[in-house]
C-alpha cells in the first residue's frame, strides 16, 4: 500500500509518495491551480499514479495542507457572515484592543470588520465570569434574531456570548435555535471554537471560523469529489496549524485551525529529521515561490504560539509558531518612488510566474536573478519539466533594474539576492536572538524550492554554524505531511493564582478534557494503543498581561512544585528574568490528544559512489564581484552516495532545488542524504 502527502503552494503543488512496503519514497511537483485548487492536487496524483503504475485502491492514505483558509481572509472572498452576541457587545470585533502596528504608517489602515455592524445582533442574555446565569436567554427574541439574519441573506452565523467558555448554555441553545429556524446556514460557535477568555480573540477566532466555513466546505467537497473520481476510497486528512492531521469532518466543523496548514508540516518534518541526524536545535527556512518562512525547533520540538494575525485580524488558535514575509522566488524586484531597489512582497507567483518561464510574466524576480547568474539551471528546471527562457530573465533584470539604477547585469541580480538575503535573516533574527535565542547553537534546515540557493548566505550573515539541506527540499512540506499523528487541542480556562486548591480545579478540567479528547480519538478512529497526550498550562505573574506555555513533563500528574519551577525557567528564557515569591497565575489548561499514524521512514543512503559518477557537466556561475564568472562542476544530488565530500566550486541539482557552492565552502552527505555544509566556521 502507499501513502501520499501533498502541499498546496501558491506557485507548485508538492507530492510525496510512500511505499509502506519498503519505505522508498518519490518525489512530484506540479503547478498550482488558484483558482481552484483541488484541480492541481487531482492531477498530481493522476501523474503518478501513472508514471508508477499504481492502482488507486492502493492508496492508503492523504495528507494534505491548503492554503484555501488563508488565502480567503486575505482576500477577503469569505462568506456573508452574520453575528448573535450578548447584548451591548456586538461591536467589540470593530474596537479591538486598540493596538496600533502601523503607528506612523498612514498609508496602513485596519482592515474592514469581518461582519458588518448591521448584521452583528445582540441578544438579551448574560452569563457572569464564574458561569452563573445572571440574566436568562429568552427564546422568543433569540428567534426574533435568527430570522433577521436569514432575511438578509447571511450564509454563515458566529455565536459569541459574554462568558460563554465558562458556560456554554446560552451558546448551545442558540445553535439550536438556527438549527431549527435556518438550518442552510453554517454555524461557528465560540464555545466550541475556543472556549478560553479574552472576549476580542474569541469573538475574532469565532468569526474567521464562520467567514471561512462555507467556502472551506465547498473546497472539500470538490477535494473529495475529484479523489473519489480517480478511485481512491481513503479519507483525506488535511494539516492543521499546530502540526497535526485532522480528518474532513474535523476541518468542516473548524476550518480556521488550517490557516498555517501547509508551513506546519514542514517544520514537523524538519524536527523529525533533526532529531535523526542529531541536530535538535533547527531554524527552519522555507522558501517558496511567494514567501519565506521561519520557526524555530529546540530540543526536537517546534515551538507553538496561541495567537496570530492573519491579514490583520487576531487567530487564536494552538498554531506552530512561524513567522513569515514576502520573500520567495517569485518575489519582484522593482524601483520604489525614492529610487530605491525593493524586493517582495509582491509575487509573480503560479501565473504569470517569472519572467524566465515565459508564461506571459514581465517583471523581474528572484527566480530570475539567479537564473542570471547561473546559479539556477539557465535551461529547464524540475528535471527538464520546466523549460526556461533566460533570455527573458535578463531582459526584465535590465530593464527594470540594472538600467536605472545605472549597474551591470551581474551587479543588479546580486542586488536583487542580497536584499532578499537581508529581509530574511531580519525574519529569522525576530524569532531567535529577539527572544533570547543563540543562534551558534542552531542549524538552518533549509527547504522549500527557493531555500537551498539562499541558505547558505543567509546563515553566515546570521552566524549559524551549519546549513541542512534534506533530500527534496522543494517537498519537504508534503514529506512532513508523511510524518506526523493525528491530532487535536482542546483547552479551558482558570485564572487563578496557582495554589494547591485551584491546582485540584486545574486537574478536574484537564480529566474533563481527557473525557472529551478520548470520545475525539473514538470518533477518528484511532487505535487505544496509539494514543497519546501532551499537556501544557498558560502561566503569568500576577499583574501581567500576556502567559508563557509551560509543557507539564509528568502530564497530568505533574505536581505544583514542579510546575512552578518549570514556569520560572520557561519565563526566564522568553523575557530574561523570573521573579522568586510573585505569585503565578493559572490562566489556561491545554490538552493535546495524538493518534499515531505509520509514519514515512528516514532511509538510510548506500555509501562507496564515486564523486565522478554524480558529475552532469559544467557551466560558468557568478559568485559574487570578488570571484566573478567560475567554471563549475555540476553534480546530479540522486546519485551521491552517503560520505560523499563535495569541495565548491560546485553546483548539485535536483527535481526540486539546487544548491551553490562558492569556492572555498564544502559539503558533505550524512547517512540519510542530507547535505550538511559548514558555514559559521568557514566565515571566521
């Protein structure tokens, strides 16, 4: 049987294929489809289903990560959306918390409320902070407001009462109420979407929900549809932000967990195969076609953030933490007003693409910088699929960069790559030395089809010692969607001083939580012996605004000492002191529940090949103004065996990236076909 992992990019879709038999593992790419993104994933699975000769009923399993969700905040192509709340609180989503990003920005303004003020109804009801019924919802005005939302025409209805994820009646009667009255409409519920205080995030989260729920289940259905029309009856299972897979029905229910589908995967992936070759302590940088994105993996283990803005509006959601720009290889290279070289955010993205694909593209990008200087394959990209014009690529680089600026063709595609170089180490340098992180204790695992050609730069200007290159980087988020569980957050609010009385409350919500992630586990259908459970607390000093996550190491038996010294220490790592005696609160309980699923394997590589029998000819590269045009050898990756050394100049290539070797740098192959480069050291 096989398995496939895929991820939805904005400019290729990436395929893995796993033969649970002998673990080998294949490698596909196609161009997205944005306008419909479920026709890009079919076709990639009929090619290879075709070019194996597969029979779809032995497809196993699919795992896949969209950007459908992010995509239509962005956009802002949501559904109608309407809203019930308690009375006197529809405009808190308009207010906010005040927070001014764009202080002396004039030209930035806050996005558009996601549901209009006239379709915000408020109900009589009220429900105090210790969940106590202060004020009882009347049935007939709750009918009253549903039917005024279905007389506007609203597809989707947000439920957010005061209160509620201490009790949830109110909220629950309401959805039965437009169950019965409007049942076409999809419904979000704060309650059930996240049930923890902070009335703007819940509100924020519970409305994203809605606005993206009836597109994401038109997305699905044409997913499924198109699955089952090739004749494969595996259920699909889509990524979720915090790393884990969830089954269709899961992502219809709480399509908003998706927003950071794809980039989780990745960095799953690459702890995974941190851990395998002991490098536990990665960035992970993934460059695609339209962004960069950077995390940070200590100890093995990503780490995870509660809070996010997706096109400016809060998410609030257990998400792998991962900070992305708009640097990837389509990213355009212009002149701004003041005569100044800018490179991103804006992308030329699947279509048009760079100028050097010859889709119809004018404007210059990264892509075709480096198909400039040779340090892409001038000819044709992903193994002769791809045919490239780099004729085109100079044109737009001269035109609209060299030629006003007044430099030589070389100068200006550097100047495009050093720029791009630059606003990713500022990216990379805001999750790691800003929180307290060294980065000479890290390793840049490097991925995404842009990624290798930039790493190595990037990590001598951050000072990172080592750059990881996995086999397939172009991939590695579809690998990872080949090599995580199962999996679901659930979490409950406390706010108390932790003491030993509310540390009994905080083991009663974690085992009514437990209740409910094991009735989670039975309905995914996950075996009792592949279960598993991860918990954490969000923790403060008394007086503070914002909680640090403290991962209980004896789960729900972790005992109030233990907890206390490990918020002590997780505190001091993030803001660089701890206070002994200040009383700590207990802000949330969080549950994670895991279901183990086969998993790809990280094979090992033979090893005794020959340097020689990889070589696939030679072309001249630019390495920069001190060492100019270099004749270069080029070296096919597939065929390099484990203990291979390669000394630069050098250039290895394959289907989905390629990596650069100026002279004076080295490279070596580890057991399991990574390329290791050692960068810091050389550097000093």
């Amino acid at each position: 049987m096989y398995r496939i992992g895929i991820d939805v990019g904005g400019t290729f879709t990436d395929f893995t294929l796993l033969d649970e038999h002998d673990g080998q593992v294949v490698f596909h790419k196609v161009a997205s489809t944005p306008a419909d993104p479920s026709e890009a994933i079919a076709s990639g699975i009929a090619e290879l289903l075709r070019l194996h000769q597969l029979a779809p009923a032995q497809i196993a399993h699919i795992g896949h990560g969209t950007t459908v969700a992010t995509n239509l905040v962005i956009e802002r192509k949501g559904a109608f959306t309407g809203l019930l709340t308690t009375r006197g609180f529809r405009d808190v989503l308009e207010i906010g918390r005040q927070v001014r990003p764009h202080l002396y920005d004039y030209g930035h303004g806050k996005p558009p409320p996601l549901i209009a003020r006239e379709h915000r109804i408020e109900v009589d009801e009220r429900i105090d902070a210790r969940g106590e019924v202060l004020h009882p919802l009347q049935d007939g005005a709750l009918a009253r407001a549903v039917l005024e939302l279905k007389e506007a025409g609203v597809e989707s209805v947000a439920i957010c009462f005061l209160h509620a994820y201490r009790n949830p009646l109110h909220e629950q009667r309401a959805r039965a109420a437009i169950e019965r009255l409007f049942p076409q409409a999809y419904i979000s519920v704060s309650s059930e979407v996240l049930p923890e205080f902070r009335e703007f995030e819940r509100l924020s989260t519970t409305a994203l929900n809605a606005v993206v729920g009836p597109r994401m289940q038109t997305y699905l259905d044409r997913f499924l549809d198109r699955v089952r029309a090739l004749g494969i009856a595996a259920e699909p299972f889509t990524i979720h932000s915090n790393g884990g897979l969830m089954s269709v029905r899961a992502v219809r229910a709480f399509p908003v967990r998706t927003c950071l589908s794809g980039p989780a995967a990745g960095v799953v992936g690459a702890a995974a195969i941190g851990r395998a070759v002991d490098f536990p302590s990665l960035v992970t940088f993934d460059v695609g076609g339209t962004s960069t994105d950077v995390s940070l993996v200590v100890a093995g283990a990503p780490l995870f953030s509660s809070l996010r803005s997706i096109a400016d509006y809060p998410v609030k959601t257990p998400m792998v933490d991962i900070h992305v720009i708009g640097a990837g290889g389509g990213s355009i290279a212009a002149i701004d007003d003041a005569g100044a070289l800018k490179v991103g955010p804006r992308s030329a993205g699947a279509d048009p693409g760079p100028a050097a694909y010859a889709r119809g593209g004018t404007q210059a990008t990264i892509t075709d910088a480096q198909i400039v200087l040779h340090r892409l394959n001038p000819v044709a990209l992903l193994d002769g699929r791809l045919a490239v014009d780099e004729e085109r690529a100079r044109r737009a680089l001269h035109d609209q960069v060299a030629a006003p600026l007044g430099l030589s063709l070389e100068e200006a595609a550097e100047g495009v790559i050093r720029i791009a170089n630059a606003n990713m180490g500022r990216a990379i340098r805001a999750v790691s030395t800003e929180r307290g992180y060294d980065l000479s204790a890290f390793a840049l695992f490097a991925y995404g089809g842009a990624g290798p050609l930039h790493a190595i730069d990037v990590a001598a200007e951050c000072a990172i010692p080592a750059v990881i290159v996995p086999q397939e980087p172009g991939t590695m988020c579809a690998r990872g969607m080949l090599l995580t569980d199962v999996s679901f957050d659930f979490v409950r609010s406390l706010i108390a001083i932790a003491e030993p009385a509310s540390w009994v409350l905080a083991a009663e919500l974690f085992a009514a939580m437990h209740a409910q992630a094991l009735a989670w586990l039975e309905r995914e259908r996950v075996r009792e012996s592949d279960r598993a459970f991860k918990y954490h607390i969000d923790a403060r000093y008394e007086g503070q605004n914002f909680e640090v996550i403290v991962p209980l190491a004896d789960g729900r038996a972790a005992d109030l000492d233990r907890f206390l010294a490990d918020f002590a220490l997780v505190h001091e790592r993030e803001y660089g002191y701890a206070l002994q005696g200040k009383p700590v609160e207990i802000v949330n309980c969080r549950l994670q529940a895991l279901g183990a699923v086969p998993k790809a394997p990280l094979t090992e590589l033979s090893s005794g090949g020959s340097l020689a029998s990889a070589r696939h000819g030679q072309r001249r590269i630019y390495f920069g103004q001190r060492m100019g045009w270099v004749d270069t050898p080029v070296y096919l990756r597939p065929r390099l065996a484990a203990g291979t050394r390669i000394a630069g100049p050098a250039v290895i290539e394959e289907m989905s990236s390629t990596v650069a070797l100026a002279p004076g740098r080295r490279a070596d192959i580890d057991r399991i076909g990574n390329i290791i480069v050692q960068v810091a050291s050389a550097e000093r």
